[in-house]
C-alpha cells in the first residue's frame, strides 16, 4: 500500500474516484446528496497547491482511497473516503496519521472533521485520532489542536514522502515525462 499526496495532473483520477461512490457513500462523504454534475464542479475546483489530496494506491497502483485537507482561516478542514471494498482494513486510520502529520508540517494548528452522526467508522478514527467530538446542526464534528511536528518526525515524513512516490512510479513503470511536461505547461 502506497499512501501520496496527488499532484494536479491526477485530477482525473479524483474525479473517477468519487464518481464512482454509490449515491450512500456519496451523501456520508459529503454530508449531503450530490450529483455527478456536482461533484465533477468540486473535482474542478481542487487546488492541489494550497491543499493536500492523500491517495491511497494497492500494489496494482489502483486507487483505493482519498483524504483531503483544505487549509481554512481558522483551521484544517480533513475529509475521507475509501473504497467500499477494501474499508475495514485500517487503510482510513493510516490516511488519518499520515494527514495528521501533513498538517503539522504544513504549520496547521487545528483540524476538524464533519461526518454524519451515525457514521460508527469515521467517528472511531476521530476518536482514535485523539479528536474531541461536538455535534453541529445534527452533523458530528471531531477537532483537535496539533502541536509542531519535532526533528524526528520531520525527518520520518521526508523519508516516507520520497519512498512512496518513488514506490509508486516504480509500480507504474516508465513515466512519460514529456506529457507530464505538457500538462504542466497549460496549468500554468
Ligand atoms: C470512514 C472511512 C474512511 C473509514 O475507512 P476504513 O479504511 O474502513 O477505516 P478503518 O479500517 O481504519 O477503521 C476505522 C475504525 O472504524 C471501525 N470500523 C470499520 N468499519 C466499521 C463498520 N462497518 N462498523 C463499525 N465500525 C467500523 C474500525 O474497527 C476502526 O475502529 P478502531 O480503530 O476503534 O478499531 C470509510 O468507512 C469510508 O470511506 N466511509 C465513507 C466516507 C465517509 O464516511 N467519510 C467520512 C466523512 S468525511
């Protein structure tokens, strides 16, 4: 299992990711029922610079899984989703850790959650997480303070940064940089 953040050449990917999540898995995701069309304008609206999209990958490079953390004046907003048949399995709690400690590096100082309050997975990884949990407009909330990430734990997210997309294009095969390059240049 390879856990990265997404660049904004993987958009498509994201956007194939949640259009494919039935309409339940939609509504627990989102807190609300959404269309296609709806979600293809969220998709769009992703900024993969001030953000982090984390993506789960299995060892065929499928993507089996998504957290979010956008940046707020307040706080960190997170949000979670994993693929109906591979939940269970502790891949949300890994996505927790590892957007956890992307906060802290990113200097954030407080993070939150919204879910449905009959949401028995998510409000076990908030609380796992240390999170405390409210309740807001009949919706759960889970929040938590972040302390700065110590030397060590800098370290360790470097070192876990550089292995998984080195893992993960090695798993791909040979990338072909020159497309890469021209997607680049027209989201400039
Ligand atoms: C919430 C979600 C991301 C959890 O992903 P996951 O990979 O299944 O999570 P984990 O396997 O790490 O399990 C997390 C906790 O939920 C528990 N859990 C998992 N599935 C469960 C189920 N069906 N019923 C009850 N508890 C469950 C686990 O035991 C674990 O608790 P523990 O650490 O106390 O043992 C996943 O269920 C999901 O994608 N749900 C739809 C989207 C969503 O609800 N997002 C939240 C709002 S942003």
């Amino acid at each position: 299992m390879i856990i990265r953040p997404l660049t904004v050449f993987e958009r498509e990917a994201v956007r194939n990711f949640y259009l494919a999540l039935s309409p339940e898995d939609r509504r627990k995701r989102f807190c609300c029922s959404l269309s296609d069309e709806t979600i293809s304008g969220y998709v769009d609206r992703l900024n993969f610079t001030r953000d982090t999209i984390l993506a789960v990958f299995d060892e065929q490079a499928e993507l089996v899984g998504l957290a979010e953390l956008v940046r707020g004046a307040e706080a960190g907003e997170m949000a979670f989703s994993v693929r109906p048949d591979k939940r269970g399995r502790k891949i949300g709690t890994k996505l927790m850790q590892r957007l956890l400690l992307r906060a802290r590096m990113c200097g954030i100082e407080k993070v939150f959650v919204l879910f449905l309050s009959d949401n028995t997975p998510m409000r076990r990884m908030a609380v796992s997480a240390g999170m405390a949990l409210s309740s807001v407009d009949g919706e759960a909330r889970a929040a938590r303070e972040l302390p700065a990430p110590s030397a060590e734990e800098l370290a360790h997210w470097f070192i876990e940064e550089a292995l998984s997309h080195g893992g993960y294009f090695g798993t791909l095969g040979p990338v072909d940089i020159h497309r890469m390059r021209r997607v680049a240049s027209k989201c400039g």
